[in-house]
C-alpha cells in the first residue's frame, strides 16, 4: 500500500509567523461577517416571505459550505492555499454584496443566492486549519490546527456584537435597519479576501 506523499513542513520561522497570521486574520474575518449576515439574512427573509422562509439563507449558507469544502481542495492542489483561498474568501465577499442587494431591495432570490456564495468563504475557512497544520511538524500540527479553529471564536463573539450598532448605523442612512449588520458582513469578508492575498506563497498541501 502506497502512503500519500505530505508537502515538507515550513522551517523558516517568518515565513510560518506570516502565514499564520495571515489565516488567523482572515478566518477572524470571515467568521465575524458570517454571523452578522447570516443573523440578517434569516430576518429579512422572515420578513419578506414569512416565517416559513427563515430557514433558507442557512440551508444555502450549509450547503456554499460543503461545497466550498469540497471544491477548494482540489483547487489548492492545483495553484496553492493563497490563490485557492483568494478566489474562495473573494465568491464569499461577492455573496455577501448580492446579500446586501437583496436585503435594500427586498428580494429573497438575492438574500438566498448571496448566503450561498458567503457558504463558499466559510468552507475556506474550515480548510484553513489544515494550510496551517501543514506549516508544523507532525509534533506541532494539533497547536496550528488548533489555533485557526479558535480565531472562529473571534466572530462568534464581535459578529453578534456588531448586529445592533450596524443596524442603528443603517437607520441613519435611510437604509432597512437589518441591511446594516449585512454591510458590515461585506467589510468583513472583504477583510478576509485582503489577508489571503496576502499570505506568504506556500506549496499545496496533500
């Protein structure tokens, strides 16, 4: 039986500081706009279609994120973590756009659509733990796995604590109070597209 072949640990010190704070950054990121849209996004379509259809920006959200999981890895086989995390945390702003679209314009297609695409951010960062195991050695990989899943809690707590303020913010503009959270999801994940482009170029992992 052949065993797979694992990409070599990175040695040099600042190149892994890099990375790491790179993908730490942008899951932070992804996850803060995830929680408020998402939050937004079950409200909205409350509102627009009743109660019924409250359940279907998080169905669209599950599955962008099993899809997302499902497709990034091939593509980080094929031109690396930072263009494969790029192009994904770059679909998850664009969703997070149509989602903002929907939520000014009252219209569930788009608010369903834009959560779908948000879903593919988020199956980014479930991968993201795994570019960082792949910088440590085998030792050291449980502390790099770890330490991305724990930047998730970053939004878990600010993306809730931003829902009322952005929608006070929003009120303000003249904008529906529930589109705020939704804009500061499109900042966030923006966020996350800038800090992985910036990663350090890294070789694809198994």
């Amino acid at each position: 039986m052949t065993m797979p072949t694992m990409t070599r640990p990175t040695t040099d010190p600042t190149t892994r500081r890099r990375t790491m704070i790179a993908l730490f950054a942008a899951v932070s990121f992804q996850s803060t706009g995830l929680v408020g849209t998402s939050t937004a996004a079950t409200l909205i379509s409350a509102e627009i279609a009743g109660p019924g259809a409250s359940g279907l920006p998080n169905a669209a959200t599950v599955l962008g994120t099993a899809a997302g999981a499902l497709t990034i890895g091939s593509l980080m086989a094929r031109s690396g973590p930072r263009s494969a995390l790029a192009t994904t945390y770059g679909l998850g702003t664009a969703g997070a756009v149509l989602t903002f679209a929907g939520a000014l314009g009252r219209a569930l297609p788009l608010v369903v659509l834009g959560m779908l695409l948000v879903g593919l951010g988020q199956g980014g960062a479930h991968l993201s733990r795994y570019v960082a195991a792949e910088l440590y050695p085998a030792s050291r990989k449980g502390f790099a796995l770890s330490a991305i899943v724990w930047s998730g809690t970053v939004g878990a707590v600010a993306g809730p604590a931003l829902i009322a303020p952005a929608a006070r913010a929003a009120a303000w503009q003249g904008w529906p109070g529930l589109a705020g959270p939704i804009a500061v999801g499109v900042l966030a994940t923006a966020g996350a597209l800038l800090a992985a482009a910036l990663l350090p170029g890294a070789p694809a992992p198994a």
